[in-house]
DNA sequence: TTTT
DNA sequence: TTTT
C-alpha cells in the first residue's frame, strides 16, 4: 500500500527511569514510559480535572538508547516522535495478548529534551545533550557511509545532506 | 500536569466497512480498522517488502460517526488526527486486558477523505463531503450556540472562539 | 477542495515578549517571534554548528492572546500547533510582498507552555496555566453553552461535539 | 538550542507539474506549488465557503526531485512533511525580501503520494511509486554503508533498521 | 495555479 | 531576537 503515514508525537513526561533492555546480540533497547496529561474545567461541578495517560515508547537504537539511559531521568520533559506499533505475544495462559507502543526507530523519529539544563557536567563531553533525534545515529551511520559514496558517486547532494545531520 | 501533547496522525486504507455503536444515551460512535504500511527492498533479496500496521480509530461524535457511516467504506484512503488512549477492561477469564486506540473526540480531531470523488450524488446534500474535519462542524455548531452561550453568559472564550472560525 | 491538510508544529524560544495588538473591534492579537534551531556536528571541521530559524506566529484569539500576553516571555519554551498562512501585503513603494506565518486560530490550534513554573503566583487563580490549548478553552465556553444549543435545537453537530468534550 | 521541533504537514493538489532546477554542481532541486484549503459553511449567509493557502514546496534531494519530476504532476494530491524555512534575498531594486518555503531535505522529510495509480507503467519498473520519503535517498547511502557496519557489528538490529528502509 |  |  502507498501513501501511507504512520506519525505519533507526544510531549509528556517520565513516569519512571528509562529502562535499558539488551538484545541477544547486544544492541541496546530503551523503554519509557511517558505520560501525557489533558485538564480542563468541570461543566458541571466548576472543578478542575484531569485525565491522564500512560504510552509505552520504545527506542530501537543503541546510541540513542544510551543517550536515554545517560539523560532521560524519572519526571524529565521529552518530545518524542515515532510511530504506532501493535505487538502479539502470548500470555501464561497461552491467550493472544496485543501491546501497542510508540516506536522510534529508523528515520522518522525523533527525541528532544524539554527540560532545562540545570547542573553541570553533561555539557562536558562536547557532544551535548539537546537534539537527540535518531537523526543522530543514523548521522553517524550516513557519515561513515558518505565518506564513500560522496567519493563515490560524488553526489554532493549527500554530501549537504552529512554536513546537515545533527551532531 | 502541564505542556503536554498527545498526538496521532495516520493515513491509511479501511480495512471494512466502518461499525456504528451506540452508546446506551443512544449517541453513535464509529469504529474503523486502518492499515498503514511502509515498504522497502530488502537488502539482500532485492525483493519489495512491506510491513502493514493495524490500528483502531474510534470516533465518539454522533454527527461524524454519521457522516463516516455514510461516507467512509472498506478501501477508503482517510486522514485521521486523533490522540492515543488505552482502554482497560477484563477478559472472560477475569484478567486485566488493555486496548489502545486512536480516539477522534473533541478538538485537535480530524478526518480527512483522501480518494477523488467518483460518481456523483453525496454533493447534492448541500454539505458535501470534503472536509469532514470535526472543524467545520464544530464551526456551524458553535456559531450557532454562540448567540445562545454567551448571552447565556457563557465564557467569554466561546465568544473569541467563535471569532476565530475560520472567516 | 477537499482532503487538505494544513499544520505546522513547532517548538521554539520566544526572542521577544509576545506583542498584543488589538484589531478595530477591539480584539486581541498576540505575536510571537519563535526561534527554532538544529545542530549538527560538521563533517569535516569536526566543529559544532547550528542554524537557527525565526519563525513569526500570530494567535487570533483574545482570551489566548492575553494569557499569552500574562504568562509567555522572551526565552520562555513553547509548543505552537497551527496552520500556515501568506498574507499579501503592500510594501511604501507599492510592490506586493508577502508575509508567512504561522497562525493560530480556531480549532486545531495549540499553544503549550514548556518551561517548568518557577516561583509562584500564576497557579493562586485557579484557572492556572499549564494546558493553554485553545481546547481546554473552547471545552468551558462549550460546555456551558451546549446546554442551551441543544435545547435550542443547534445543529446536532454541536450537540454531539459537546458531548465530545474531554468529559 | 536544544529541545527544539520545526514541523510542517500538508496534504494539498499541486497546481502545476513541479519544476526541477539544478544546482551548479548538478544537484536536482524540486519546486511543487500546492494549495491546501479549507472550507466552512458561513455564519450568516449559510453559504459554503473556500479559503485556499498556496505554499511553495522545496525538495532538496536529487534522487527524490527526479521522482517526483516523473510521478507527481499538475493536480497531484500528495502529502508533504518538512521544516520551514525562511530565505532572504534582494530585490532588483535591493530590497531585503523574504520568502518562507516548506523544505524537504534530509531526515524527518517525508513525500506521499496520495492518488489512485490509474493505468499502468510505472508499477511495472518493480520500484514503483509510493513511499516516496527522502528516507529512500537515505536509504540508499545507509544500506551501503550498512553493508560495512553490519559485517563490522553485527548489529542485526542495524540490519534490521536497513532493511526497512524504503525501497 | 490545484482540487471539490 | 531566543535557547544551549
């Protein structure tokens, strides 16, 4: 099917430290789980509510799972952007079980810190904090590949398109 | 909890025919299955690949769940804008089981119908199809409410909304 | 036309206090000067860069122009949810230009506050800051209207959409 | 600045077959002039009405500017999501000016066609139209790379991530 | 200048 | 003109 489009963006925040899992193959996978929040004034009673909601966001990504695990604390402001993915398992008592999460992985996705930097310390590296898109991984991937194919073929538009990657 | 965002932007096929419930106050709410799917070539096959996500868009707006009804059929290409909400509710084994939707209610919802209008007919009506966002609807509503609520003296924001309507 | 879709997202630091104008029937206009940006580490310089986007977005909607006008200032963090707009314009020598902004107006239209709240005050009245959307806003005026609409036989659009309302 | 978000989406008809310049080194440059609109039944008169925004679609990406020079034409619906982008320039009678433009370029850049494939061809080249993200450009220079990381990490997630890249 |  |  084309012409499709599959875009979740949430601003909300940590209910917990981000967890870091491992695959069998030793590539970091970071988990969160945000939550967003709307509140709006009684009708009736005049009262101010709230109603709250709870996504599990899932990042696919070594670097940028590292960068969580490093930044991302329990109660931090996030962006996140990424897209809608429902998982099947099977529970204990073998019934088919669906989980849907908000998955960032491969382009398209997008992570920012929302937070103000307070402290110290992190600014350090050089690197910073800041614009955590997967854009950054995929930056380093796209980097090391274009030293190739900008000698390559020359296409200098990948060429621009490096020079733009975030980092 | 403040600065929060809760996002769902999707395009993508019907996979049937729309459901229209109803709530027990007899308010009609649709219920569409849409699939979006990416695809790809697989690196080392050569071959065309493609990943198709199923996801649940329920829209509680009788006016629109009607015009979905009407509109919207198996195969249909549409824009939705909604936001993320997961359901809790129990199993027949009494086990806790959890759905996650893309909810279309209230403001910051849209519906869009992406296929070219073929045949004729549904213009006749005088409304026409086309934008189908909650927009333009809220917009007659609210225009027509307006002189009611803020006599009433309802919040003055219901008379700067309805300002803002487009034109 | 139908099937059209129009939004821009941003998130940005204010260079300036927002500016309120007032149009002649005496309605409040904000404009704000938003600074977006994206950094990226240069390929072969090894340095860090950035390039830095001012984008202008109005809020035709007094209610959020004023607490736009109360809470936003130069620096502060925001989410802005609109749609982009050209206004033709004539410039002292009587040549066309043209203006883009980013206009928030209506429905699908968001503004969040970013920033965490710092010191005290703004949360003593009640309302408090935080969820600025133009939803939460419209839900109260709606709301209070919705009862008389219904009654008063409003097009059952508005009916439904009250009832949309976050609860 | 961190935390930053600069995000446009449009579905619109183009309202003339793109042009494609060159860049001096030979780069393919697309320009799509596309109309969004939106429509509203007035207040007052009960008339339908039509505001149409005409935006200036910039595609910086050789590969995807000559997709689009062969598939997306006169009238073509298509979604776009990219980054505004403001660019001064002089007048002939040097005066500063400034244009706003929708830029697609890099990551988080995404093109959709969104019209039924009527007829044949172009489906036949096996590529095929469709998903026509920049992410395909992207795409391209990733998986030659990853030929090398994958073989260099094993990463059999950055496999994974490769082979769901477009096309 | 598109589209409905 | 913001922010980091």
């Amino acid at each position: 099917m084309s012409g499709s489009v599959n875009k979740v963006i949430l601003i909300g925040n940590c209910g917990a430290d981000p967890e870091i899992r491992r695959t069998q193959d030793g590539r970091a996978i970071a988990n969160i789980r945000l939550a967003t929040s709307e509140s709006w004034r009684d009708r009736t009673s005049g009262e101010r509510r709230e109603k709250v909601e709870w996504h599990t966001v899932v990042i696919f990504n070594e670097a940028l799972a590292k960068i969580v695990e490093q930044y991302v604390k329990k109660g931090a402001k996030i962006y996140v952007e990424g897209q809608l993915q429902t998982r099947k398992w099977q529970d204990t008592q073998g019934n088919d079980r669906y989980s849907t999460e908000v998955v960032l992985q491969g382009f398209n996705a997008k992570l920012e810190m929302l937070d103000k930097r307070q402290g110290s310390g992190y600014q350090a590296g050089g690197s910073g904090p800041g614009d955590y898109g997967l854009d950054e991984d995929r930056a380093t991937g796209a980097s090391s590949q274009s030293s190739n194919s900008q000698t390559a073929g020359g296409g200098n538009f990948s060429r621009d398109l490096d020079d733009d990657i975030p980092f």
